[in-house]
C-alpha cells in the first residue's frame, strides 16, 4: 500500500511538469488556424523582371 501511494504522489508531482511542456509543444500546432484565418494581411513581393539574360548565356556557352 505504501508503494502505491508513494507511486501516485509521484506521479501527481510530474503531471504539472509535464503538461507544462506538452502545452509549450503543442503551441505552434494549435496557432496555425488562427494565423491563416487572416488573409488581408498577405504581403506579396513584386513580379521579378524578365532580363534576357538566360538567352545570352545560352548563346555564349554553346561550342561552335
């Protein structure tokens, strides 16, 4: 019998540490709904221009 309270009161002792780290864990997975609930503000960067640049090296590298 004392085994067993001995067994309970350390477990009732680590349950709070150890909720303590599955709520730290599980923090990120439970804000990503709230995060993309929000779509107005999405920042998009600009269209990158077209340089012509690949056509030259392509022109360039070729072996005659």
């Amino acid at each position: 019998m004392n085994r067993t309270v001995a067994h309970i009161a350390n477990l009732l002792r680590l349950l709070p540490r150890a909720l303590l780290i599955l709520l730290v864990l599980a923090a990120p997975a439970l804000a990503v709904p709230q995060l993309r609930a929000d779509n107005g503000s999405t920042i998009e960067a600009p269209a990158a221009r077209k340089g012509g640049v690949g056509f030259v090296l392509l022109v360039s590298l070729q072996r005659s």
